[in-house]
C-alpha cells in the first residue's frame, strides 16, 4: 500500500490510497474463500464451486466490493498514520476505476485538525489569587472531623428536636388509598435534613418513642411523580426510637485518634498547612481556567462545523451518562424539562463551540512551540489516574485499548500548553482580596 497527499486547502485533504495488484488479488482470494457458501452452481455442492465459476455466472466483479472494503478497513488508517493527518471525520471516497490484474487506487478527501498561528497567548491579564488560610477555615474542619467521630445514642427522656435521627415506620395514602413508594418500616431519618418533602420533618419534632402520628403534607406542584405532584397525603408513622448524635470533645484524646499527632495544636497546624496546599492549587487551577479565557475572547478563530457537532454529540452522550447514574433517561429528563432534543443541542451549541475553539487554540500552540513530554510523564499521568481508581498501570493502558497511552499523552500536552500560558501572564493584584486571614488563635 501506497499513500500519497495530493493536496491540503481550507482544512481538507485531498489523497490517494495505491493497492498493488497482489494486495487486491490476495483480498479478493479472501473475499472468496469467505463467501462461496452463499453460491449454489449446478454440478457443485454448496460452497464448493471455484471462484472462476461463480465470477462466471455473476459477474467478474462479484467479489470486488468486499474485496476493497477489506483493504480499506485497515489500509485507511494506516494511509492516515503514514501521512501524518490528524483527522477529524470520516473520509469522503471516490468510486474507484478498478481494472483487472492492475494496481487500485483510491482517491478521497478528509477534514483535518485545523492548523493555524496562534499569536495572543503570551502575556494575558490574569486576575491574581491568593486565598490565606486563617482560623476559621481551620475551625470549620475541625467540626468536621469531630462530627465524624460523633456518635449515636438512643434518647429515652425527652421528646425528639431538629437534629435527632428517628427509626419509624410510615405509610403514605392519597384520597385513601395507599401509592407505591410511600410505605417503609425502620426508615431512618435525621430531623431537619430536607430528606422528606417540606412540612413533613416538622411534624415530627415534639415526639415520643412508641407515638403514632399522622403527618399531612401537599405534594410540590413539580413533584417528579406526576400522579403525586400538588395532592394531599397523608402519612400514619410509628416511632420506634430517637436518636441523638453525640460529638467527641475537641481536643489532645481526638487529635491522637485522628491523627499522627499527640496534641491538638499540632493536629491544628497540620490542618492549616494542609488546607493552604489545598488553597494554593484551587487558586492556581481557577487562575488557569481564566486565562483560558482569556485565549479565548483574544482569539478569533474559526473551526469546522463537523468538529462543533462531534464536540455536542460527546456532551448529549456525557449527560446521558450522568442522569442514568441518578436513575434517569435522557428522555424522562427532556420530558420532564418539557424541551426536545434539537432544542438542548441548540442550547449547548455555544458551550460546544467554545470547547472546540479552546482545543484548537491549544493544540496549535503545542505545535507553535514544539512542547514534548517524556514517557515517563505519561505513565505517571496513567499512575495517578489508576490510582483514583484502584487499577495499575498495565490496566489502565487496557482500558480503552490500543489509543490509550495515545490520550494520556495529549493531555500531558495539554497539560504543558496550559502551564506555558499560565507562566507568561500577567497577574493583576485584585481590587479587593480574596479573603482576609483570620487572626490566628492563641
């Protein structure tokens, strides 16, 4: 197989693609051999007669449409790979000439990544961040590792509050009769949570283990359940026991439980410097995505319309995955949404755009600046990614096959192109800073 680029203008490639004569005669034999069961010929049993025969009886050609279809399936991408396209559709064949006991040659074009010089990246205005880590914030993480340490105790002396947990059972009816998904027995419920639509918690505050109590509640107007959205229920519940959540004592007994530290202004320290590591990346992270931003609005481009829909199709299909893991179909979510398909892609049409546009930007100035990465930053890429996952290294180049390691190189290039903007923008002190840091405890 020979390929050869005859031409590239606006984005698309015009090529060919030579078989030799051997290559076509060897696919032919194969065509053959693959499909002379379906023949029945006089004087043959099935699937036994030559080739010359069935060409005899059905056309000399019968077998080239496989034939060539065979060759492309591999042969196409091998074209692609040894001109070194980067393509983004599917390509357009012409109908070949093809002549007996000569080489076939197959002309076509393609759309290719588009190639252009990107020249406002460098020196983009940046807003600075600089998020100071103070008390507060370590206070508030504090209470969160004290509330999950806390434990729960049933209450026998006193009546349930906002913020207990109830082990009751229930049973929901509407015009008096019982509807599917309104009973349950032991259903564990913490006061004030929002987890029951709203007027149902407060009922049951002020209550005693063994009470029945019937609480009535309106369905929300745009309840997911149609046949329950804007009716009147009525819910009959037994408790059958309150419990409250009791929290450890701040200090050196839960810093040693926690933690490697013996005391509580250690383990407090450590918090500090560990929520400002955290801190110092979101900046950075929110900055990059600015500046991003900024490459956008300080570059028109534009791309191919073909990528636009790819780029929709990819985003439909991630919402798609997205709503079934909530246990919702795409098109339970657009009825409900009371929209049709054309109407969310023309929604998330500009979104599209604006991703393709920023690839394009950024593919094209890895290209401009001849960035490169090392293998080695590809399977540490590919580690912390398995490592997320609970895989290694080896199952992660399996995961999608054979363009995997492909992938996580592009992204390390991506990756390296975003650092390179970053490194040369200009960062703004903000009117007002981000946050002021909090005295510090004594």
């Amino acid at each position: 197989m020979k390929a050869t680029q005859v031409s590239k203008e606006n984005g698309v490639v015009k090529f060919s693609i030579e078989f030799s004569k051997e290559e076509f005669a060897e696919a032919l034999n194969k065509a053959y051999l693959a499909n002379r069961e379906r023949f029945a010929i006089d004087g043959f049993r099935k699937g036994k007669a030559p080739r010359k025969i069935i060409e005899m009886h059905y056309g000399h050609d019968i077998f080239w449409d496989e034939a060539l279809n065979a060759l492309l399936e591999d042969g196409y991408y091998n074209a692609v790979s040894e001109m070194g396209l980067d393509v983004i559709a599917q390509p357009k064949l012409d109908t070949p000439d093809i002549k007996k006991d000569e080489p076939v040659v197959i002309t076509g074009s393609v759309e290719v990544f588009p190639e252009i010089d990107v020249k406002k990246y460098k020196g983009l205005e940046v807003e600075k961040l600089e998020t100071k880590i103070g008390a507060k914030e370590v206070n508030e993480e504090l209470e969160r590792v004290q509330k999950s340490q806390a434990r729960m105790e049933t209450v026998e002396d006193r009546k349930s509050k906002n913020g207990d947990t109830l082990v009751f059972d229930f049973e929901g009816s509407v015009d008096g009769e019982v509807f599917e998904g309104g009973t349950a027995e032991n259903y564990e419920l913490k006061l004030g949570s929002g987890q029951f639509i709203p007027g149902f918690e407060e009922q049951l505050e002020g209550k005693s283990t063994g009470d029945d109590v019937e609480v009535k509640v309106t369905f929300p107007a745009e309840y997911h359940a149609e046949e329950l959205a804007g009716k009147d229920a009525v819910f009959k519940c037994k408790i059958h026991e309150i419990k409250e959540e009791i929290l450890p004592e701040l200090n050196d007994e839960l810093a040693s439980d926690v933690s490697e530290f013996e005391t509580l202004d250690e383990y407090k320290k450590d918090i500090k410097k560990n929520l400002q590591a955290k801190a110092k990346d979101t900046d950075e992270s929110i900055m990059k995505d600015r500046a991003l931003e900024q490459l956008y609005n300080a570059n028109e481009i534009e791309v191919p319309e073909s990528m636009i829909q790819n780029e929709l199709q990819n985003m439909l299909y991630d919402m798609s995955q997205s709503l079934q893991a909530q246990g919702i179909g795409l098109e339970q979510y657009l009825e409900w949404m009371g929209q049709k398909p054309e109407d969310l892609m023309e929604q998330s049409k500009p979104e599209a755009e604006k991703r393709v546009k920023t690839r394009v930007l950024l593919k094209n100035i890895i290209r401009q600046e001849g960035l490169t990465v090392e293998d080695a930053e590809v399977i540490d890429l590919m580690k912390e990614f398995g490592d997320q996952y609970g895989m290694s290294v080896e199952q992660v180049k399996t995961m999608s096959g054979p363009d995997t390691e492909t992938y996580f190189k592009e992204d390390a290039l991506t990756k390296k192109a975003i650092d390179l903007i970053f490194e040369n923008a200009k960062l703004k002190e903000a009117k007002k800073s981000a946050k002021k840091e909090d005295k510090e405890e004594k």
